[in-house]
C-alpha cells in the first residue's frame, strides 16, 4: 500500500446545507471493485474492453413485428456477441409508444370530439393497449426462454427501458412565436378537461404505482387522491394558478405509466427471471415529497422541464430500479448570479439524495442514473443549447461513488477519447480510497469527522472559517504498484455548502 498526505484548500460556496463530494483520480492503480456501467452505444478507446462496461443490447422492434420475432432476433444477437448472462442488458426501444402499443392506442383516445391536437397523445386509460402489450411480451418471454432450453442461452440481467411514456407525448422542440407550445402548456390542460368530462373518468380502474406496490384507482379517485388541485385550462400551465395541478399530473402520469409497465413488463419479466431487474429511463423514481431539515422538499426536477425551472414532482415507481438522469438542466432551474455548471451538479445532488432517502431510505445498489456523456447538446433556454464537459463527468461519477451506487448508464455516444476519459475516471474514483480527513484551519464540533467525510451522505457536522476557506488533510490509499506515495494523483477535495456555521450534509 502506498499512503500518501494532501493537503487541499477548499473554496467557499454560496449554497448552505448541500453535500459533499470528493473526486479522486488517480493514473496506473487498477482494481477489481468497479461499477456496471451500461453503455446506450458501444465503448471506444481504452473502455472498449473495460471491464466495468457493458453495452446494453437494443433492439428496435419493426413495425407490427411479434414478441416471439424479436425474442429471436436478440437471442441471435447474444449469440454472435458471444455474451455471458451477467452482461446481457436489453433496451426495447419504443416499447409502449410503437410496438407494442401500451399508452397511445387508437381505443384508449378520448371520446370527446376536439379540434385540439394534443388531445390524440395519449391517456391514462389502458384497457385497449395494456393487454395487447402484455400478450405481446408474454409471447416474448416464451420464445426466449424455450431459446434457454434449447440452446443454453443465458438469462437476461437487465431491462434498462427508455419508454418515455408521458402524457401528452414528449416532444423537444423549441416554444413558438407566441411562447407557448403543446408540449409544455396549453393542451395539457384542455387534455384534461376532455379526460374530466370522458365517461371512464369515473368508471375505469387503471395500474397507479404507489410506494409498495400498485393498485388500481378511477382517474377521478387519483385526482382526489392528490389533493383534487384546481385547473384554469385557459391559462398556461406555467401560470401560477396552474402550478399545483401541474406538478400534480407530472407525478401521475409517471406514476400511472410505471403501473403499466409493471403490468406489462417489469412482473412478467420478475416472474421469468427472478434475478433480473428492469427500469425505465427517468421514470421508475421512488420520491416522497418530504420536507427536509434545511427547508426544501423531496423532489425530482427533470431535465425536460428546461423551460419551467417552477416545475418539480413526487411519485412512486413501479420497477427494481431508480433511474434518475444527470443529463443538462436549463437556466430556469438557477439563479442569474449562479454558476451553471455549480447549479447543475446541486440539481444531481439533490435528485440522487430524493432517491436514496424518500419512504424511509433505499439501498443504493437500486439506484442507476443515467448519466450524459460529453458532446452532446440539450437545451439551456430559448436561444441556447449546452453540453457537459469531462470534468463535470468526473464529478457525477465521484458523486455516484461516494454515495454508494454501483451501477450507471451513460448516454449516448461519445469520441474515443471522451470514452477513455471516462473509463479513467472510474478506475481513478472506485480504486482510491478516503482514509482520513482533518480540519487543518476552522471548527469542528464532529469528534468523528473521518467517518463523515468518507460516507459524504447526510453526516452532519457544523464547519465554520472566518477566512472563508476551510483547508482539509486527506489521506488517500490506493493499491501497491502505484507510482510512489500518491504521485502522478490529482485529488479534488470538492466541499460545498461552508460559510456561516452551517450544516455539511
């Protein structure tokens, strides 16, 4: 073993009350703890034979194709792959929105003639496009499995989805002249008053996940459920008299579509493969809108809601996984005096930590985000597109470590270099260890500060610092073959939240 002193000088943050995160990286140390990382596109550069990276296996159904068609052609695909069981991961892309249909078929639609286009996007009601989807992937997992049988294929361990069912349909386009577009405004509220006035408002039972299970609820009945928050379809749902019933219909639109997808695809999927666990992108969260110490609420604030930065909801999950996305928020979610990338990486924190502690704690081994790779643009706010660089990456990645997660998914594609960047990063943060921390300048009233600063989840210990700074000793211990005590490392000691006496999450 190689030990190794640093000390690092440490700037003060604006925000009071937000967690620690410690990047360490290292260069030559290897290790067999690594996490799963599932990759939406094939690895490049060193990660390409990493041994943390699995690409997940997508398969796009064609159109009207069987559940027993497309069982062949994956296990055709896991053949010439030459896979083991522990890296099959499977990705049915459109699953829900195409084929099969679950959430937009033709005989769930509104019955109320409209002239308002939104209103062909899609219900909550499934009595038409659930079964369909369920026989669709009962006939799915038959042919694989009788695959099994015959020729020794292995078990799936994973179903990471990326359905992105919602209601209305997602759309990423850019506000039209007036400001305003379907997507984001208007016609979710004028789908609701054509759901609110539809005879199965109050007559048929749909799949509403909740925390423990799902069960199966009129629309009227989980309207009431929450609250029964009052709408004026003729403003924008951004309005403030919209803002309640907005975050209200988030949560249960999403929580809805996970009770779908439980019934189509992640029971019968736990019921084939008892090991293997499935997820939906962005979606399958366990978040309890609880009140926290520092005065904030447990919330998800989503990536799609670039525009209204107001918008945060909590729902309840159906799947085996929470996946969460650390992907680019826009400016509406920060002050203007912030810095973007600061504002983003709270944003992460503060999603991350919704998952772990809501309903009582999860373990973290449940919780896989989906993490944005360099070179990729989303929207920031009208006029601009942003991407992440590397070293915001680094950061996730360190975050995701120290908080005890031990599998990821990375999307989409990204350059050779960008993919050995990344796999650096993880050798770098998995292969190094924090051993000891003390304060070398300012107070603290924590005697076992160690042990905090190392776990960097929810330790309180009160720091204050008339400079302003706060200087911490970090002892780091990597594996023997490291080039001397530590040389060639670079380690971030990344400490948000001192200033005042304040709380060190």
């Amino acid at each position: 073993m190689h030990l190794g002193q640093l000390v690092m000088r440490v700037r003060r943050w604006r925000r009071t009350a937000p967690s620690l995160v410690l990047l360490l990286t290292s260069a030559g140390i290897a290790s067999p703890d690594r996490p799963t990382v599932w990759g939406f596109a094939q690895p490049a550069g060193a990660a390409a034979n990493h041994s943390a990276f699995r690409q997940l296996l997508i398969m796009y159904p064609r159109s009207g194709e069987t559940g027993t068609s497309l069982a062949q052609r994956l296990a055709d695909e896991i053949r010439s792959r030459k896979l083991t069981s522990d890296r099959v991961g499977v990705l049915i892309y459109g699953y829900g929105r195409f084929t099969p249909p679950l959430a937009y078929d033709a005989g769930d639609a509104v019955t109320l003639d409209s002239s308002i286009a939104g209103l062909a996007n899609g219900t909550p009601w499934l009595a038409s496009g659930l079964p369909k989807a369920r026989a669709w992937t009962d006939a799915f997992i038959a042919e694989y499995r009788r695959l099994q049988l015959r020729t020794g294929l292995p078990s799936p361990a994973r179903f990471h989805m990326d359905c992105e069912l919602r209601l209305p349909k997602l759309c990423y386009q850019w506000p039209d002249a007036s400001g305003l577009h379907d997507c984001w405004d208007t016609p979710p509220l004028q789908v609701f008053d054509a759901l609110v006035a539809d005879a199965r408002w109050s007559t048929e039972r749909i799949p509403f996940a909740v925390s423990g299970g799902v069960t199966w609820r009129t629309l009227r009945e989980i309207h009431e459920l929450g609250g029964a928050p009052a709408w004026n379809s003729a403003l924008p749902r951004s309005a403030e008299v919209n803002r309640v019933w907005s975050r209200w219909f988030d949560a249960m639109q999403r929580s809805v579509m996970e009770g779908a997808l439980d019934q189509a695809l992640y029971g019968p999927v736990r019921e084939a493969w008892p090991d293997c666990r499935s997820s939906e992108f962005a979606q399958s969260l366990r978040v309890d809108g609880a009140l926290q110490a520092d005065g904030t609420r447990r919330t998800y604030r989503d990536f799609e809601w670039w525009l209204n930065g107001w918008m945060d909801s909590a729902w309840c999950g159906a799947a085996d996984l929470q996946t969460p996305a650390m992907y680019v928020c826009g400016t509406s979610f920060t002050s203007s005096d912030a810095d973007w990338i600061d504002a983003n990486l709270r944003i992460d924190r503060a999603n991350l930590d919704a998952c772990l502690h809501s309903f009582g704690g999860a373990d973290p081994s449940t919780v896989t985000p989906w993490v944005m790779l360099p070179g990729t643009k989303l929207p920031t706010d009208e006029t601009r597109e942003r991407e992440i660089d590397a070293d915001v990456l680094d950061e996730r990645v360190a975050m995701m470590r120290w908080r005890g997660l031990s599998e990821f998914q990375v999307w989409p594609g990204a350059s050779a270099q960008d993919w050995t960047r990344l796999a650096r990063g993880v050798d770098a943060v998995w292969s190094a260890e924090v051993f000891g921390a003390s304060l070398v300048h300012g107070m603290c009233d924590a005697p076992d500060l160690d042990a905090r600063i190392t776990r960097a989840d929810r330790c309180v210990a009160n720091v204050t610092s008339d400079a302003g700074l706060i200087d911490l000793r970090v002892t780091v211990r990597g594996e023997a073959g490291a080039a001397g005590p530590c040389a060639r490392d670079r380690v971030l000691v990344h400490v948000e939240g001192f200033g005042q006496p304040g709380t060190l999450f």
